[in-house]
C-alpha cells in the first residue's frame, strides 16, 4: 500500500467563530490540512494528538492567551511555527512575541491575500525541511561523512552523489574554491568505492616543485639522475588498487599532463629513466580551484586530459551558499578543538549572527581559524563578538557610515534606525535584512511602509 504524501497542516486559533470562518475560507483554496481551536487549552490538546507545522495564533483569548499558548509551544514544540494575530497589537506587543519565538505578528484588518502570501512562506520553508529530511534518511551519516558537516539542501545532495559515484570506477574532478573542503570530499569518495580497502594516496600538485613531481608521481629507477641511489615506486603505483587525489591539479605542467594522461589511458606507469612499464590498477580523484574549461582554451590545460579527469564532476558550494550550515560548523570545531583545560564551551547567539552576515572567502578553512582565534583569545566560557576578527564583528562605535544611534529615544525611533541599519548591511536585501533582525519578511515590508524608508 502507498502511504500518501504529507500535507502542510495549519492551525487556526481564534475565540471568534465567525474570525475562524473566515480564516478557514481565506485557506480553503490551499492544499492544507486545515486545524482550528477556539483557546489555548483546546489547541494544546489539538497539539497532543495531531501534527502541526505552523499555527496562526489569536492574541486576545480568555483563559489561556495567545501568548502563554505560544511559551507553551515552544517550549514543547519548537519546531512549529507561529504568527502572532491581534486587533490591538502594537510595538510592544510585536517585540514581546518575536522575542518569546514567534516567526511573524500580524494585525487585524490584514490583507486576505498578504496573509496568504505568508503562510505560503511557512509551508515553502516546511517543504524544504521535508526535502532535507528525505535526503537525510537515504544517507547513512555515520560512514565516511563524520567531517563533512552540513544539513542545508547542496551538502546532502553533495552526499548523495559522493554514495552514487562510489560504485563506479571512473575518474571525477572535483571543483570549488580554496578551503571549502575538497579533500574532505575526495576522501569521502573513496570511502564509499569499491576501493575503500587500499590505499588513499593525496597529492598537493601545487606543493612540489616542478622538478621533482615527475619523479614523485612516476617513481625512478636508481641511476636515472644524481641523488638517485635507489629505485622509488612513485606515489602512482603506491596508490596500485586504491584511489590517488591529485589536488590541485591545474597546477601540473605540460610535459607532467602528457605523462599523465599516457598513463591513464594505457593503465601503466613508466619510471624516470626506465624503459619498462608497469601495469597499475587505481582511481584518479582530482580537484582544483581552477576554471579548467578556461585553462584548455588558453592552452595551459590539455584538453584531453580535462575530459579524462571529468568524467564525474563534483561541485564544492563555498560557505557563502550554505550560511545555514554555519553554527554547525562552528560548534564542531569548537568541539574538535577543545581540550581539558581550555574554557570555551560555547558561542553566544550575538557571534553567530555575526558570523552568519559575513561573507566568509577564506570558506570553511577562515571559519575553523576564526573559532581558534575565538578560543585563544576569549579565555571565557562563551565566544562573544569582541573576540571575533574586526571584518567579521564591528563593534557600535565603527558603525557603517551614515548609519547612528536615533536622537529621540522613543521605541519607534530605535526600530527604525535597527531597519535602516539592517538594511544597510544586507546592501538593501530585504530578506538578509528581515534575518538580521529576527522577524519575519511580510513584517519588514509593513514596517518600511510605516516608516517611509525608500532606498531599503
């Protein structure tokens, strides 16, 4: 038997019947599943025997109120999500409910359509948390993915295909930029081939000199040049029925991509100064930051040797694509590089918006370095943002430019110049804008409009 598809569900509270049905009207053409109580009691009941994944709450009820009822839920269930709706609601009001973990505050009369609009917003976000946990399950985590961290959409499809390209044979080339953990990825890629038993034998092409790498590679048999006083393998054949990464692979000469590709295609490797060949059975993993497709159109790269080492290409997102995956990141390195007598146990929320809103383009490799910093020079139980670098954390004295602190201390002016500033530092994305300030979109739009704000 098929068990069908799970559907979006919805609940609607309200102690207005008549605000019910209208809501139910206002969602009917929806593929929902449609839930409504009349107070908090009756929705923390509903919430015991049903699953809800976001629920439009009422903030004038009598007994329980919309706000206990949202305390309760995430408490108990932190995973849904809540917009809060009142007639009377006003700053104060929004600030209490976005801070207790409500994703939105609505009031009434709201538009049928931008209410629509939002909680077309909270089932798109359920669907890619859907997605992910699908691709979650076909992936068994625990083998050969313990360092490669991530739960956003690419890095589980970058696991996935790592699983699918195990079972083949043929060469891949992986590509991405500087310390996004190609390595990591290569490694992963032999731990799930069939070769996963031999040897993984990692190259930095970039790391030896010209004139060497060839004796390297190939091996030499004793006499070949001077210093030779007696024959190598190369790492070639001491990677013989397991996998060699050559990383950064851009790098290698011409002469070096000839010998290359000979070997590739006729599976032997000749030695320097030898006139014998011998037979070698391995699986070429390459990588590199380069744009190989340009380098074989200046010439640099051959071209014959690229379609050799592309045969399954695999693409690296830098960190900038995956901001998601950030407080993961950070707290496994912050686990990994812990010891008895070191303090740090933890990363307050204000350093990882902080990280988050940077832009990151030393990748993955700059976040390890930041918590090591962090740690070295925090001496404290808790990473702060003052012991983060200066281009990640700008204390309120190096404000950007233009941007200052509101005259009047009224709260509007306060929210009004936290708008201005937030949208200043997405370069006027207002949906990087709406994250910095922990509201929702639909929110931010209405509160530019209350305000005026034109260049946001």
């Amino acid at each position: 038997m098929k068990i069908p598809e799970a559907k979006f569900s919805l609940l609607l509270t309200d102690d207005d019947p008549s605000i019910l049905a209208l809501l139910r009207k206002i969602f009917s053409p929806e593929d929902y599943h449609l839930h409504t109580a009349t107070d908090g009691g009756e929705a923390l009941a509903l919430l015991k025997a049903t699953r809800i994944d976001a629920a439009l709450v009422d903030w004038k009820m009598p007994g329980m109120d919309g706000l206990d009822l949202l305390k309760e839920i995430r408490k108990s269930y932190p995973s849904i999500m809540v917009v809060m709706l009142t007639g009377e609601g006003g700053i104060d009001e929004a600030v209490e409910a976005i801070k207790l973990g409500a994703v939105d505050f609505l009031t009434k009369p709201f538009s049928f359509e931008g209410l629509r609009a939002r909680v077309r917003q909270l089932c798109r976000i359920w669907e890619l948390k859907e997605e992910n946990q699908k691709l979650r399950e076909k992936i068994d985590f625990q083998f050969g993915f313990d360092r490669m961290v991530g739960n956003t959409t690419s890095i589980l499809k970058l696991k996935q295909l790592i699983i699918q390209a195990g079972s083949s044979n043929e060469s891949v080339l992986i590509t991405g930029e500087t310390g996004t953990g190609k390595e990591l990825v290569a490694r992963a890629l032999h731990y799930h081939s069939l070769r996963s038993g031999s040897h993984f034998i990692p190259v930095d092409c970039a790391a030896i000199s010209e004139t060497v790498i060839e004796s390297e590679l190939f091996g030499h048999v004793k006499g070949a040049f001077t210093g030779a006083y007696i024959s190598t393998l190369g790492l070639i054949r001491s990677a013989d029925k397991g996998t060699l990464f050559l990383d950064e692979v851009g790098e290698l000469s011409t002469n070096i991509q000839v010998k290359l590709l000979r070997t590739i295609q006729e599976r032997e490797v000749r030695p320097v100064g030898s006139s014998k060949s011998y037979p070698v059975d391995i699986r070429i993993v390459a990588a590199t930051k380069r744009d190989l497709v340009q380098e074989v159109s200046r010439g640099t790269f051959r071209e014959d040797l690229f379609f050799r080492l592309n045969v399954i290409p695999v693409s690296v997102p830098p960190l900038r694509e995956r901001k998601e995956d950030i407080p993961l990141l950070a707290a496994y390195f912050l686990e990994r590089l812990s010891t008895d007598l070191t303090q740090t146990r933890k990363i307050s929320p204000e350093a990882l918006i902080s990280m988050e809103n940077y832009h990151w383009p030393g990748n993955i490799r700059e976040l390890e370095n930041t918590i090591r910093r962090a740690m070295a020079l925090g001496k404290t139980e808790m990473i702060l943002p003052e012991h983060l670098p200066p281009n990640i954390y700008a204390p309120p004295e190096h404000l950007p430019r233009g941007m200052s602190i509101p005259v009047n201390e009224t709260l509007e002016s306060y929210e009004e110049a936290a708008i201005r500033n937030a949208l200043h530092k997405s370069g006027g994305n207002r949906k990087k804008a709406a994250r910095i300030l922990g509201i929702g979109e639909a929110t931010l739009y209405r509160k530019i409009g209350k305000y005026g704000i034109q260049n946001g």
